[in-house]
C-alpha cells in the first residue's frame, strides 16, 4: 500500500473476507464512475439519523478523494480500497449493529445457531446493488417496526428537542390538592414535552394541583415505565429532570441495540424484553401470545443472549445455586431452624447422600448442596423453560404471582419469571400430530419431575434497550436498571483512528 494511504484498523474476520472478496469482484474504476463515490458519501451523511457517525466511516478522507476525483478524473488505487472498506463496514453496522466492528461482546449466542457474522452475505449486499450505494444501504437499513419508528423519532427529536426543559425542585411528595411553586414547575416542565398544552402553565395565578395536572403527569409515567399513581415522587422527579441532550444520547444508544434486535430476530422467535420485563412469543412473524415477566435485580443481571429452546422440566426440584444459597438462604437459615422444613428444602453431601440439618456446621457449610422437592411451594414453580447457556438461566413457572402486578419487575437472580408459565409451554408445544402437549399435562397431574423435549427447537432471545416508539413517533423511556446505556454510548463513539491521508 502506498505510504500515503489510510492504514485501515483490524476488523471482524467476516469483514475482512468480505472486503477482498468484493474488491476482487468489482472492476478498477468502480468508485471512478461517476455518481458512486459521491452516492457513497451522501448515504454516510444519512447514517446521523441512525445515531451512527459519519466519521467512523472517513468520510472527511472520501470527501477529498472526491474533490480529488472532480479535479483530475481518476481515484487512486489504495483511495478504492478505503472507499470499499467504508461501503462495507457501513453496510455492516447498519444491518447488525457497530458493536460488532468494536469487537464487543454485548450478546452470548449459541453455538447451535451457527456462525452470525457470514462474510457471503455481506459481500452479496453490496455487489447486488453495486450500481448505486443508495439501494444497498436501503437494504441494509432495518425494516423492524420498532427501528423504523425509533428512527423516525429520533429524527423528529433531533430536529424540535430543546436544548433544556424547564428543571421541577426537590421536595415533597405532590399530588392531587397541592398548591406551591413547585406544582407550577411540574406544570411548565410537562407543557414543555406537550403533555399539557401551553395555557395550562403560564396561568397569572397559582393554579393547584388538579385532575388535568394529574392525568398529564400519569402520562408521563406511563411513557416512561414508572407507576401511574399521578404523583410527583422521587422516581417521576428524576426522570422528568433528564435533559432533552442526554435523551438523545439514549436514543441513539438503542438505535443501536435495535440494529442487534433487528438481526436477531426470526419468524418463530420467544423475546424476553428484559428493560419492560415482558415477553412476546413470535410464529409467523406474528404475536401469538405475549405476558409479563419477572427479571434479574441489578446486581444478578439477566444475561443476553440467543439460544434454542429445546426441552421443559415439568414438576422441577431446584437445586439451589451456591451464589443464592450463601446470599440468600444461609442468613435465613441461620435466623429459622425451621426455614428448610417449611419449604421441603432437603440437604445433600457431594456423594449424593442426604444429610440432616444437625449434620451441617450452618456458621460455616461446606461440602452440601440444597434441593428443594417438586410441589406448590417450589420456587420453579410448575415448569421450567430450558435452553442451553452458559449462565444457568431459564424461564420459569413461579409462586410470587402478585410481583407480576407491580412496574418495576426486577426481582430475581438473573432467570426469567413468567405469569402464566403453563399457557406459554402449552403454545411452544403446538404442533401439528404433535401428543407431548398431553404428555405434559399428563406429568403435571402424576406430580412426577421430567424433561420433555419439544417437537422442534424455538429461538430464545433475551434483548435489552431503554428506548422505542410507537407508529406516530411517540417515545417512551424505559429506566435503564441495568445502568449499561453510558457504557455503550461511549463505545460507540469511538471514532475510528485514522493516519493522515495526503491527496496527491
């Protein structure tokens, strides 16, 4: 390469693959034709409304060569070989997201799945639509409702956002019969965002807290995943203080988790949205069943990842984790001698032999492992969802059924709870001149502990974003529980390096 070229960084091996294969089939003067580069280069510029930036993609350097271009008619041979770099890795952080050209390990996939990143489909994107960039980059872009419309409210936001909304004090509880200074605050900051309409807050008089003030400000709960109680707490106060800038930082970080969502998806799919604690179960591209979910505490996060559902545990015993065992358990222990008993909790060396509970030094356990026995009371509940992982996790049945009922659903150790747990295995098991649905209820009554595999493997994809919108750009924001938002912004503002790159 010529001392004057832009050393181009280390990427995925697909990448790699994909850029020589695609050098090799396109002719010299490909990025000298006229219009392409120049086509290239207005379709970079696009990649701002994709919370993508433009300069990881040397544009400023592509912008030269096209001067240089203009000036005297030809691109030069390690110019075409960026130009192609830059198509390609567009392309690629476009349709499957850029955290995969930083090499981060944001999802756990399955080996079964199979290789995600394939350098032949990437190549076929570009040299199918090699005669205008504009098509392949509309082919790229992804089509899934929830991108399309978080895009379009990106844009929106980006455009008619303020460069701050008015800031509510600290203070008190408010609700419905206040009258201070602060209730006019609440009132300004929510006609800011258009939740009220502009009279309402610019009243000459102190106007109270009242039924109008309230039904806007439950909407802003609802819109960002807090109890709609119609009250000014601590929770609603923070979020009503994030700045318009940093939501859009947030925006354009789930962009970019959407761009995984979007490759990750299949017709036939369970998703386990972790930010709403909520999953859909997808046949057909369509939503056949869907419910709510219990999801791991901050600090036993529930993992991403993808895998195959392959088999349910009916009437399952739980072998108690070492983590939640010390944790969890011991400190209850320690307190009720009759915490084992009163759960059917049963004590087992490493050989496999029962123990008693006088067999065991509770200051100081070692060697024992805890089951708790099949029935109501167990914490797995009726059936337990398994896929393979290395995380230990799964989807289960469980007896806190009332924890369903609040908003803020993040109560486990990193499995997935969920409501109705039998209704959904009863939709995995439906097949056509498929009987295992009857041997599950079957097992069920018996009251006996079995694995039942499923007709054929379902997909399991466990996402997470703190972002979306509906079809009329509408936002809503999720609390992000798992505090990875600014994390991920930050890797993706990394611009690519560049080494100066002279247009002779």
């Amino acid at each position: 390469m010529p001392d004057d070229c832009v050393t181009l960084p280390d990427g995925p091996k697909a990448h790699l693959q994909a850029m020589s294969e695609f050098q090799q089939a396109v002719p010299a003067d490909y990025w000298a034709r006229p219009g392409r580069l120049l086509s290239l280069i207005e379709q970079l510029e696009s990649l701002r409304a994709d919370g993508l930036e433009p300069a990881n993609y040397y544009l400023d350097t592509l912008i030269q060569m096209q001067e240089f271009l203009h000036t005297w008619g030809v691109v030069l041979p390690c110019d075409a070989e960026l130009a192609s770099f830059s198509f390609l890795s567009a392309l690629s952080d476009l349709q499957g997201g850029r955290a995969t050209s930083l090499d981060q390990d944001t999802i756990w996939y399955s080996p079964l799945l199979g290789n995600r990143l394939r350098a032949e489909a990437l190549t076929t994107l570009a040299l199918n639509q090699a005669s205008t960039p504009a098509e392949a980059f509309a082919l790229a872009r992804p089509t899934l409702p929830l991108y399309v419309n978080l895009r379009t409210a990106y844009q929106q936001a980006l455009a008619h956002f303020p460069a701050r909304w008015p800031q509510v004090p600290a203070g008190a509880v408010l609700e419905l019969g206040d009258r201070s200074p602060r209730v006019d605050a609440l009132r300004e900051r929510l006609a800011a965002e258009d939740y009220l309409p502009e009279g309402n807050a610019s009243a000459e008089q102190p106007q109270p807290f009242d039924e109008t003030l309230q039904g806007a400000l439950k909407q802003f709960q609802r819109r960002h995943y807090l109890e709609p109680d119609g009250k000014l707490g601590p929770q609603t106060l923070a979020q009503l203080n994030i700045s318009p800038s940093r939501r859009l930082r947030q925006i354009k970080t789930n962009l970019e988790r959407l761009r995984w969502l979007a490759a990750d998806m299949e017709p036939n799919l369970l998703l386990v949205d972790i930010a709403a604690a909520r999953i859909q179960y997808y046949r057909a591209g369509d939503i056949i069943w869907s419910g709510r979910a219990q999801v791991g505490q901050p600090l036993r996060e529930t993992p991403r990842l993808k895998s195959l559902i392959t088999h349910v545990t009916v009437n399952p015993t739980w072998t108690i984790p070492t983590s939640i065992f010390l944790q969890d358990q011991l400190p209850r222990i320690q307190r009720n001698p009759s915490y084992l008993a009163q759960r059917n909790i049963r004590i087992f060396n490493r050989q496999g032999e029962e123990l008693g509970e006088a067999d065991v030094d509770w200051n100081d356990p070692r060697g024992i492992l805890l089951r708790q026995d099949a029935g109501p009371g167990n914490a797995l509940g009726k059936v337990v969802i398994r896929f393979s992982n290395p995380f230990a996790v799964y989807l289960h049945d469980t007896p806190s059924s009332g924890l369903f009922d609040t908003s803020n659903r993040f109560y486990s150790s990193g499995c997935v709870r969920v409501e109705n747990a039998l209704d959904l295995t009863a939709k995995l098991f439906e097949h056509e001149h498929s009987n295992r649905w009857q041997e599950v209820q079957a097992l069920r009554a018996s009251g006996e502990t079995r694995n039942v595999h499923l007709p054929r493997s379902v997909p399991v994809l466990l996402a997470y974003w703190t972002a979306e919108a509906d079809d009329q750009g509408k936002l809503y924001f999720r609390p992000d529980t798992y505090q990875t938002d600014d994390r991920l912004l930050a890797e993706l503002s990394q611009v690519s390096a560049t080494t100066s790159h002279a247009i002779q």
